[in-house]
C-alpha cells in the first residue's frame, strides 16, 4: 500500500506551552484522533494538522524540536497565529459552518472575513502538503475545516488520489443554499476522488446541492467534474470495539465501576454524556426529567441521572448562555425534587478520563442520548459495546446518524419531551431478557463493523476510486496520441470525419436554440471541408430544418434525427429507409401531459421522433417524472416498431431502426478512407464506435464507459483538437 498521508484539523497529539514547565505533549481528545490514533501507525503513514498551540507562544528555536518530536509519532505540525485559529476556527468553522451544517441556521454568522481567512488556512495547509507529498501518495482530508483543501491539491497536483470524510452532518439543500460560499464549497468537496459521509442521507444531501447548484448529475454514486470521476458513499464510523466490550475484564475499570456504585446507592442509573453543545438537545433531556419525575413520582428516589457535560467553546456567546441555562435547570430540579438522601442529577461539568468513562457506562442501566442534530455520535456505540452480556438500555435520537445503525434501540424525536419521558418508563420496564437480546443485536453489528475496519473499507475504495480514474486517465488524448493522429491524418489519401453536434462541437445549452454554431465553429467547418481529402459528416438527433439553417457548406454531409434523414450537396434531404410518422398521434398526448405536468420541460417536434426536454425542470421533479414518462412510454409502445432513447436532459421516442451506426455504416461505404476519425459525447454515439474498423480513431467527449478508444474533456478541446489537424496541411 502507498504511503497514506492523513490531513486534519488537529494532530492526535497536542502541544501546549506552560509557564515554567515548557512545552508539554498530550494525546488530544475527540473522535477522529481517539480512533485513527493508533490505526495509523500501522502503515506507513503521516499525519498533518495543527498541534494546538499558537506561533505568537512559540520561540523559533522551539519550532525545531516540536517538529522533530512530533516526527516521532509521524505526525508533521501546521503552525497557525492566534488571529488565524479565532477567524478560521472560532469564526468560520464554529460561527458558520457548525450552525447550518447542524440545522440552526438562526445561529449562522456570514461574516466574510472568516471566509477569508478560511481561504487562506486552508492555503497554509496547501503549501505544508506541497513541502511533503511524495507522487504515490494517498491523501484522506478529514472534516468540515478542510473542505477547500481537496480541490487545492487537486490543481497543484492532479495525479495525487484524494480521499475526503465529513464527520458531521451534510444539510439538505434547503439549509445548505444559505450559505453565500456555497459553490466553492462543494467544488473544495469535489476535489477528491472519494468523498464519504457517516449516513446515505448526508451523502444524498450532498449530490442534490451538486446538482441544483452546480448542475452536475450523480449516476450510481459518481459525479463527473472536468473530466475526473468523484465517487460519493456512506461509511459509518465505528469505534474500538474490543476495548469497550472487554471493560468487564479490565482491572482500573472495574475497580472505577465500583466505586461509583458505592457513591450513586442502589438506584438505577442514566447517563447522559456530551460535550456543551446547542446541537447536543441537553435542554430538552432536563426538561424530559423533571417531567418523568412529576408524571410518574413512583420513581421518586429510584434513579440518579448522571449529566456528564464537556465544556466546549469557552467564551462563545451562545456556549456561554448555554452553560447557564443547564446550570439553571439542573439547581431548579434537584431544589425541586432533591433531598438530604437523593439527588435526582449529579451534575459533573469536566471531560471524564477514558476509565472513568468506561466505567460509567458500564454500571448505567440506561444512556439518554437524545442530541437535535449528530453526524453520528460515538458514546451511543461505546455505551452498548460494555453491553456485551449485560442489561443496559439506549434511548437515541432519531436525528443521530448511529440511528440508522441502532434500529433496536428505543427511538425517538428528541424534539417530543413527551416521547423521551415515556421512553425512558419503557427503559425502566424492559425486562432483562428484552434489553439482553436488544444489545446482542446491535453488539453483533458494532462487533463486526469497528473503527479499523471503518478505516479500511474507505482506504480500499479510495484505492479503487483511484483505479477508476486511472483507467479512464489512459484513454486520455495525450500530446503523444494527439500526435499520432496528426501524423496519420497528414499522410492519409482519403479522410472521412463524423462528428456528433451537441455536447461535442458546442455545449449543451437551456434551450436547443441556444447552441447555434458561433463564428469560429463556422470557420473550423469551412477549412475541414475546403481540403479536397476530407469528408466531413455531422450526425446530429437534430430536426433537418435547424440543421441547414445553420450550415451552408457543400462539401458538408448533414444527418439528422439520429439517421433518419440525410443531405449531401446538392441533393436535397433523403430517408435511408420509408417511414411512418402515425404513431406520434397516438404518443403526443402523453407527452404534453408529462409537459404541463413538469414546469420548466417542453416537447420538441421532429419528422420521425418526439423528444420531451428537461433541462430547465427542477432536477429532484425531473427524476421523477422521467422514470413516470419512460414506464408509461415503454407500455405504450410495446406493440409499436419504436423504442425509448434517454438522452442528456432529454426523453426521445422514435424508430427503432434507425440509429447513428447504420447511417455510419452507409458512409463507411460510399467514402472509402483510409483515416477515419469519430467523435460524440453521449451512448447514441456508442453506436458508430462500435460499426468502425479497429484502425479508426474514436473519441468521446466526457468520461464514461465507452466502446470509444480515447477520450476528451470539452467541446471547447473537441474545436482545438480539430484546428490543429486543419494546421497540419500548412
């Protein structure tokens, strides 16, 4: 395996100067650092991100030696200034991006100089990738303070294998349409040649803003941009299964489990476990208490909820206001409900040592885990994986992406005080056989899909991502193949050029009209068709009206509606083969009902064939509606000599006889050539690829699987490529 070049935020290990004791190596808390901290070290590896400490606090002679302890560990330091991390961190990330990416777009600040700023953090870590990437390597970029940097190293270096993972939650395009930066944003995102995401749901979020936004259509998971292909999927994070399901047997954890057993009483045991966080729902979990407890007062002195809040964000406004309020309810409903031998809430606000964590989870009865919005949350996983053999509960939050994983929890709207508080009265009434069987489930599950195997499931299809477009990559048209056919077409007696129109000579534009051949095109036509040896064909799905309305050449053969007419000068338009057209009677009405149906469609009307456009539809209504109309049109054409041709943006029915090869095919016979040279972009060109001799030069526009032998990237290098064959004579 390659060397594997991990990006993030922040390095597994931090660095911090203290007054008096110098620098000081930590390992760092969170989840990424947590679960890929020793994952990594198993391969041959570097980890690049901000060690946590500001350069203003740093001497340069310190700088050395922090590099060369952190190389140690392979890990290679981002050095920031304090005015960067408060802009970048505290502002765009945390001020900006959390908020909406969360669902509170009320708490979203679109200040520009954090998006400034974020810009040119994101260019620091560009230029720290660009002192120590090696050719071979794979790059995997984590999370949603990265997400520029993917296309940045994709530009400086094209050949690098990209992987990229949001660790929270992609907002569906409603929300994420709010953001001024939008565009840039996802062309960061698209960058990569692996893009993951924790549920199907983000991943779906994420291509439909691709597409209304950016007008690029996923197909089965795969986005072409500029010629590469992006594979979007959904990974769901594990954790360190084995660690936590062998708590039982761990020394330091049953002795802590004790303990808290001694201190809590014989009662039975919640927890609650988050960092401070408006995301987190811990508002509504304290108001689901003190209604429990007022609805059902038999459970008076019977339970101990222990509120484990991680402080988070110090001095932020909101964080600020937040911590208050939970002080607030936590003092109201202990003076509420508390006395001398029971309180309802141990209120503990500190991030807890692993052990004592573990601990906790271990001796709970139940793990209220109701956040309003989670990318995935982890502690619903570590708490269940104690659960091995064990009775143990979990209420989780339907808006938690480990939902779609822990179908057998008990669910919930962490919205529905009402629902959390019946919730956990179900928590409290399962018998042990019930919660035994519920955790077997899910523990067999996490068993299986750990954070070593998370890791590598991505690496694998990162790697086979990277295949993907090394095996398109070798269709490219290089200098090299570019000018083997210049040195063919320059020796060649006679030539014989088929050239498709939309998508390949122009862009596709809104409407058909729009494409009208430009000046320059004119002129590319004017000097293929005024050397003597040339035979150019333009094959085209358009109506013959629009066609010689726009090329008055005479040595140019136009074909229209796919081959079921065509023109050579002087002759005037012909059929290869008689045609009817009385089916369109029979067809029409449905297809302007499917028109008025779909704002934004409109049906074209062509000799042989009908063809209902969809560019300017709403894309999510259009997916609909074309399935709608190619079902109803394939039912009503079963008996009919027509088939159902799916276009770019477009639904077409015509003849089934007719299509680009065998007209093809007939010029192939009436202009023998000795170079032949084909060029399209969609699969109703396939059909030539495939009818021409071995020794013809095919070429499609775009990357897809194709019968074609290379591949470019635009109409715009489709015109320079056939310029400079013109050159070639001079």
């Amino acid at each position: 395996m390659p060397r594997l070049v991990i990006i993030s935020n922040r390095l597994p290990i931090s660095v911090q100067k203290k007054p008096g004791s110098g620098i000081e190596y930590q390992r760092s808390a969170g989840g990424l650092a947590t679960g890929l901290g020793s994952f990594y070290k198993n391969y041959e590896s570097l980890w690049i991100g901000w060690p946590g400490v500001v350069r203003e606090e740093l001497k340069i002679a310190e700088v050395k030696p922090i590099q060369d302890k952190l190389k140690e560990e392979k890990c290679y330091p981002v050095f920031l200034s304090r005015k960067d991390v408060d802009r970048y961190y505290n502002g765009f990330c945390n001020r900006t991006i959390w908020p909406l990416f969360h669902y509170f777009p009320t708490y979203a600040d679109y200040d520009n100089e954090y998006w400034k700023t974020y810009k040119k953090v994101n260019k620091i870590f560009l230029d720290t990738v660009a002192e120590i990437l090696k050719p071979d390597d794979l790059v995997w970029i984590h999370d949603y303070q990265l997400m520029l940097l993917p296309n940045m190293i994709c530009e400086m270096f094209p050949e690098t294998v990209i992987g990229f993972f949001l660790h929270i939650p992609f907002p569906s395009y409603e929300i994420f349409r709010l953001l001024p930066w939008r565009n840039e944003i996802l062309m960061g995102f698209l960058g990569s040649n692996l893009i993951g995401f924790h549920t199907y749901d983000y991943a779906r979020h994420f291509q439909s803003s691709v597409r209304q936004l950016l007008g690029l259509d996923s197909i089965l998971g795969q986005i072409n941009v500029n010629g590469r292909i992006v594979k979007i999927d959904a990974f769901p994070m594990g954790i360190d299964y084995h660690f936590y399901s062998n708590a039982g047997k761990n020394v330091e954890i049953v002795e802590e489990s004790e303990k808290l057993k001694e201190k809590l009483g014989n009662r039975k045991i919640i927890i609650s476990v988050d960092r401070l966080d408006y995301t987190k729902g811990i508002i509504n979990r304290l108001k689901a208490i003190d209604l429990f407890i007022e609805k059902n007062p038999e459970y008076e002195k019977k339970f101990t909820l222990v509120l484990v809040v991680v402080p988070s964000r110090i001095g932020t406004k909101n964080y600020f206001l937040l911590k208050k309020q939970v002080d607030e309810m936590v003092g109201y409903i202990n003076g509420k409900y508390g006395s001398i031998e029971w309180i309802p809430i141990w209120y503990l606000y500190r991030q807890l040592p692993l052990i004592n964590l573990t601990a906790l989870y271990n001796i709970a009865d139940v793990a209220l885990v109701t956040p309003l919005r989670d990318g995935m949350n982890l502690v619903a996983k570590e708490y269940l994986a104690t659960k091995t053999e064990k009775k143990g509960v979990l209420i989780l939050s339907e808006m938690a992406g480990a939902a779609r994983e822990l179908g057998e929890a008990i669910i919930v709207n962490p919205n529905d005080i009402e629902a959390i508080v019946e919730a956990i009265r179900r928590a409290f009434s399962l018998s042990d056989e019930e919660q035994i069987e519920m955790n077997r489930i899910m523990n067999r599950r996490l068993s299986r899909y750990t954070i070593e195997k998370w890791a590598k499931e991505f690496l694998e299809s990162l790697i086979k991502a990277g295949d993907i477009q090394l095996e398109y990559s070798t269709k490219k048209m290089t200098k090299t193949i570019r000018n083997r056919i210049q040195k063919d077409y320059l020796s060649a007696q006679q030539r014989l050029l088929l050239l498709d129109y939309d998508g390949t000579l122009v862009a596709f534009a809104d409407t058909p009209r729009k494409a009208k051949p430009d000046e320059r095109l004119l002129n590319l036509l004017k000097k293929l068709t005024n050397d003597k040896k040339n035979q150019v064909a333009i094959i085209s799905g358009r109506k013959k009206e629009t066609l010689e309305s726009w090329f008055d050449l005479s040595r140019l053969i136009l074909v229209a509606e796919h081959g079921a007419w065509i023109k050579k000068a002087p002759n005037d338009w012909q059929t290869i083969e008689p045609l009817s057209n009385q089916w369109k009677e029979q067809i029409r009405p449905l297809m302007e009902h499917y028109v008025d149906w779909t704002p934004g469609s409109f049906l074209e009307e062509k000799d042989f064939s009908l063809v209902w456009h969809y560019r300017k539809a709403d894309p999510n209504l259009a997916d609909v509606r074309t399935k709608e109309l190619e079902n109803a049109l394939l039912d009503l054409i079963a008996n009919l000599n027509l088939g159902v041709l799916r276009g770019n943006k477009i639904i077409e029915i015509k003849n089934v006889s007719i299509n680009k090869g065998r007209i093809a095919s007939l010029l192939l016979k009436d202009y023998p050539a000795d170079f032949i040279l084909a060029v399209g972009d969609d699969y109703t060109d396939e059909d030539i690829f495939m009818v021409l001799p071995e020794n013809a030069y095919t070429i499609k526009v775009g990357i897809s699987s194709t019968y074609a032998h290379y591949s470019i990237q635009s109409p715009e290098d489709v015109r320079q490529f056939l310029f400079e064959l013109t050159e070639v004579n001079q």
